[in-house]
C-alpha cells in the first residue's frame, strides 16, 4: 500500500499574497503561474486527506477569473454541490489552514457559511440548488436596493436537475440581474447521461466544417475592395448560426443573455467574457468549456477515480485500496449488492436497476455492463428516478432504485406519492447509510430510518451483514410491497461469507444473536451495520463476567419484531438499544413506542444510542465521529457495563 511520504509545502505565494483582494491586480502571467501553485496544492492535500480532486482541478482558472472581476466580500458567489470549491477555499483566506481540509474540526470539503460567512454565501452539498438560492439572492438584493452581483457556478451535470431549471425559468420570467456560469466539464460523477448533455455537446467544429469554413473564408477575403468586409459579415452570421443550433437557443429560451462556448482553461477569455456578463443588467448565462481533473494527468484519464478519491501518492496517482476500520473483515455491502443483483437479475428479467449518476458509487457498474438493456441512469434527478421506477413498477417490473441515503431525502415526496400510496414493489437500496465521513453533514446517511418508518406501506429492512444482505435483498424483491434496505458502503466484523443460495427472510421477525441460558439482565437490542459492534461489546463484557446480557439483532424497522419485543421486554430488566441514525423518530424510537402502546415499559431500564437529535454531526473520519456519537466498540463496551448495572 503506496504512502504519501511527500514533504509539500504550502507555496509562498498563497501564503504571502493578500488574498483575495491581490488577484485583480495580478499579472495574466501572475495569475497563470498563480493557477499552478493551486493545483499542486489541492494534488499534494488530497493526497494526504482525500477528496474530490478532479471537480475542483476543472475550475482553478475559473475560481481565479471569478476572483478578478469580481469582489467577494461584496458578490454573492454560490458553487453548486460544492464539491468543486478547494480553489475557492485556497483563494479566500483559508490557505494557512487548507491542510486540515476534511479533518475533524479542519476545513470542511464543501462551502460553509458558519466556516467563511464573508465568503462563502450559501452552503451546498447536494446538486440544482445554486441558480435558486443566487436567484434569491439578487431578489433580495433588490428589495434592499443595494448593488452586488448575484453569481451562480453549476457543473458537474448538476443542470440535469429539474430545481435548476425551474429556477431558470423563475429567473428569466422575473429578469432579474444575475450571472450563471455553467461549467460544462461533460461530466457528473461518472460520464453525463441524457438529452440534455447530448445537446450541450453539439457543435459545428467538424472537420468537413471547418474545412469548408477555411476555403470559403479565402474566396470571400480574395474579393477586392469589399472581400474583407464580406468575410466579417459572414462570420458574425456564422455565430448567430452556431447559437441556433448550440446550448444559447436553450438559454436564450429562458430570456437569459447567453454568452459562450468559452475555455474554461484560458485565464484571459474567462475575465474578459466575465466582464461582458458583469455589464449587462439581465440575467445572463456565461458557457464554460473546462476539463475535469485538468492539469493533473492521473486525473484527466480518468476523471470518475478521482472524482472523490482516498488518499493516494502524488507522484503517480496510484490508489491504495481502503483502509479497514474497527477490525473489518467482510468484502463490504456495496460490493456485496452489486454481485447480488447480477444474480438475481440472471433469474429473473422482470428486475431491472436504477441510479441517480452512481452507478460505480453504488455497486451497479457489473449490472450496468451485464444487463445495459435493463440499467438506467438518470443523472442527478433522484425524484425522477422514483417515479420513473414507480411507472415500471406500475408495468410489472421489479425497479431497484440503488441511491445514496442522503439523496434519498431529495425524493421524499415522490416515495409517498408515487410509491407508497400506489403500494408499488419499488426497491430502494440505501447505500452510504449511516456516518460516511470527511463529507461531513450533507452526506451522512442519518435520516432513513426516521423518514421512512413513518410512510404507511413502507418494509425496511437493516441487514446487519454482507452475509444477511443477499437474502434481504431476495426477500425485498418477493414482497409485492415498497421495501427499502439501508447499509453502509464499507465492510462489516462479519467474517460470514454470503451463501450461494437465497433464503426467504421472514417478514417482521429479528434474530436472537446471543442468548444467556440462565438470568437474563440486559438485552442490546441492534439493526443494521452496528450489530457486529454491539456483539464484539457484548462477548467482551461478558468475559469481565457480567452474566445474563443478550443481544437481538431486530433487522427488520418497518415492521418491528413485536412478538420477540414483547418476549424480550418481558424477560429483561434493562434494554440498551444502538442504531446509527438520528435518535428522534429513529428505530429506538419505534421499539419505545410499540412498548409503551402495550404497557411493557414497566419495571425496565432503558438507554437509546444512535446520532444526535439537535445538532448535525460535523465531518472527519468515521471513527472519530462513532467515538463522538457513543457508537464505537470503547463506548459500546462502556454502555453495555452501565446498562448491566442498571439491572443488577
């Protein structure tokens, strides 16, 4: 496994310039040389901390064009998703501390009012949200009568999202002021999909076109007296002809100014074509050409790697695998879903998967390749994508939706509406549940559980293990019923292989881990990928001796085990239930309310663990965060003790 042993040092010049306000008086040659200190910046701190190296490698000349014309103590700047803001954070008095980027208590990975009120207008973490809130920014502007710009960066195929386009369309019924910059990299996370990056694309820079274009430009200009004065009516035709049939007919449909195609790589394009936008009193959409992971060759092959991407060694850009946490052993429930639905789809062809723009991400790449007739992406459309399925569902198809737990919240509505109400057999396949990490709050998984349980119709279903996730997954897809499995991306304590055969999982019905033979004390009640935790917590415990603790995996949210609850509330004095999701509303909360609506809370102790009800919990490694939260094995093991005592 490659380290990243490199003493890199921050460059002078992010040090010692007066940043932000110096960059307007730069040199183009200063603020090109300028541009090369940030990307072997951002190259060598990524290495170190991880993250999303290739969005923010696109936009360096970009967030250095944005930064000279205009004034961000003043303008309102809003990156959509974020992720691509490393260059920003560099540039607005955050250097001396960018190498805490994605730390506990460092730099968070996305933008963050309470991190950089001054410069950072509005925090993002999910996509389509920039041209809203900058839309309501310039409202805002107006009401006060003051005069700032309003200016929204969205890429990365976040334009795929129907928010974006409602708010173009608000944007230019209302014509306020405003500048969008679509920073058109051809990219989402992976490759873009759909009509809409096909039209993005479209130009006439063939070479039978520009072929053409040359010879007819040498006759016109071989006329005497009036051939030069022919040639430049003819190219200003050319552009009006090239915006009918390129993205400004789009834009100009929304009553936006549309400027572009423009480099996204060429500093001096990029200012004088911002400048142009900057003048205008409308609101105006600049097009943007950039490259995803540009300047770093690792990067630029191969753009979804890096896209996010753990800790890796500079010089070659070669990945180590993840690291273990907390003893893991198994393979990890992504890549355990995945092999999964391949087989289950080779069984039946009525199944059929789709993605929200991570296919990789969520375990579908093997589908995506196998059965390319049955797998759709959506783009960044998550509420698309669950009425969509529900439309197939609708048909007799079996859609699995595979889509992280913090996208998931996105589609909330259409899960009622569409899914639930109609009890359509929708399988949601909640991948990233739980804390992810360096991500911080806009991508920890920690609301499933609460949203969902609460929707009439809906199975959720926990699997504690790669092992019990194949057969979760095989009954999900029997139930003629909206069923939902949540699961974390990386491995589990299991040391269980998956079984080659599926096993129908009884609907409602848990499983009893440990059982003490004799007096029964405590019972941890668990679900989901905090089980194996709670064992290990438990059989060390037990070896202290401190007799008669047991352990209940319930699997199974929606709906409860109430018939082993009731047994288990009947023969423990002390119950400590663990989940990773927020307490209010959460599994606990379930198990609290179905004892306390049959009268079984007498004479019992009870402790809830899971994430906190009144604050969000920050970014850095999973392991700190668990720590934090009360949900690591030192603190289980503690909670366990404690809860024992309870009952003696």
């Amino acid at each position: 496994m490659p380290k990243n042993t490199d003493p890199y040092s921050m460059p002078e010049s992010l040090l010692s310039l007066d940043l932000p306000s110096a960059i307007p008086a730069l040199s183009l040659k200063e603020k090109e040389a300028l541009a090369k200190d940030i990307r072997n910046t951002l190259i060598h701190v990524v290495a170190k901390n991880g993250g999303h190296l290739a969005p923010s490698l696109g936009v360096v000349e970009l967030t250095l064009a944005i930064l000279s014309v205009f004034d961000p103590a003043k303008d309102h700047v809003v990156w959509d998703v974020g992720h691509q803001c490393y260059a920003w954070k560099l540039l607005t008095g955050r250097a001396k501390d960018f190498h805490t980027l994605r730390q506990l208590h460092g730099l968070a990975g996305y933008p963050k009012i309470s991190e950089c009120p001054k410069y950072d207008r509005f925090g993002v973490g999910h996509a389509s949200t920039s041209i809203s809130a900058a839309l309501g920014m310039a409202m805002a502007r107006d009401l006060k009568g003051t005069n700032e710009q309003s200016i929204a960066v969205i890429g990365d195929g976040a334009l795929t999202g129907g928010m974006a386009f409602e708010a173009l369309n608000q944007a230019g019924g209302l014509e306020k002021k405003m500048i969008v910059i679509l920073n058109d990299n051809e990219m989402s996370i992976s490759d873009n999909v759909g009509a809409l990056s096909q039209f993005l694309s479209r130009n006439l820079a063939n070479k039978r076109y520009m072929n053409f274009k040359e010879k007819t430009g040498k006759i016109l200009k071989s006329i005497p007296k009036i051939g030069e004065f022919l040639y430049r009516t003819v190219e200003r035709g050319e552009k009006s002809f090239k915006t009918f049939f390129t993205p400004g007919m789009l834009f100009e449909a929304f009553r936006f100014n549309y400027i572009g195609p423009v480099d996204g790589h060429d500093l001096e394009q990029l200012i004088r074509h911002l400048s142009m936008a900057k003048e205008l009193n409308k609101p105006v959409l600049l097009h943007v050409r950039t490259k995803k992971g540009y300047g770093y060759a690792p990067a630029e092959n191969n753009p979804s790697r890096f896209h996010r991407v753990p800790g890796f060694e500079p010089e070659t850009g070669l990945v180590p695998p993840p690291p273990a946490t907390e003893g893991t052993k198994g393979p990890g429930f992504t890549k355990v879903f995945g092999k999964t639905l391949c087989k289950l789809a080779s069984m039946d062809k009525n199944i059929v998967a789709i993605s929200a723009a991570m296919p990789d991400g969520t375990g579908l790449g093997e589908f995506r390749q196998k059965f390319p007739e049955r797998f759709i992406d959506t783009g960044i459309c998550e509420e698309h994508a669950v009425t969509f399925a529900a439309g197939m569902a609708s048909r007799g198809y079996k859609p699995v939706v595979a889509i992280y737990s913090t996208f998931m919240q996105r589609a909330y509505d259409q899960v009622i509406h569409d899914v639930c109400i109609q009890n359509l057999p929708v399988v949601f396949c909640l991948d990233r549940a739980g804390l992810v990490g360096e991500d911080g709050p806009t991508h920890h998984g920690a609301f499933d559980l609460t949203f969902l349980r609460s929707i009439p119709n809906m199975h959720l279903i926990a699997p504690r293990d790669e092992a019990d996730l194949p057969n979760a997954l095989y009954t999900a897809l029997q139930l003629n019923a909206p069923v939902a499995l949540r699961y974390p991306p990386m491995p589990s304590r299991s040391k269980t292989q998956p079984s080659e055969e599926f096993t129908l999982l009884k609907v409602g019905e848990g499983e009893m881990l440990i059982e003490p033979k004799d007096k029964k004390s405590l019972c941890v009640i668990s679900v989901g990928h905090r089980v194996h935790t709670c064992r290990f917590a438990v059989e060390e415990v037990t070896k202290e001796g401190k007799e008669g603790i047991g352990l209940f995996d319930a699997r199974w949210v929606r709906p409860l085990p109430e018939e082993q609850l009731r047994e288990i509330a009947s023969q423990y004095k002390s119950l400590l239930i663990v989940e990773e999701n927020i307490r209010a509303g959460g599994f606990s909360s379930a198990v609290l309310e179905f004892l306390s609506d049959n009268n079984l809370l007498q004479g019992i102790s009870i402790t809830r663990i899971g994430l906190p009800e009144n604050a969000f919990v920050e970014h850095g490694p999973v392991r700190e965060l668990r720590k934090i939260c009360g949900l690591d094995i030192d603190s289980l093991m503690q909670s366990v003790r404690d809860s024992w005592q309870d009952a003696q």
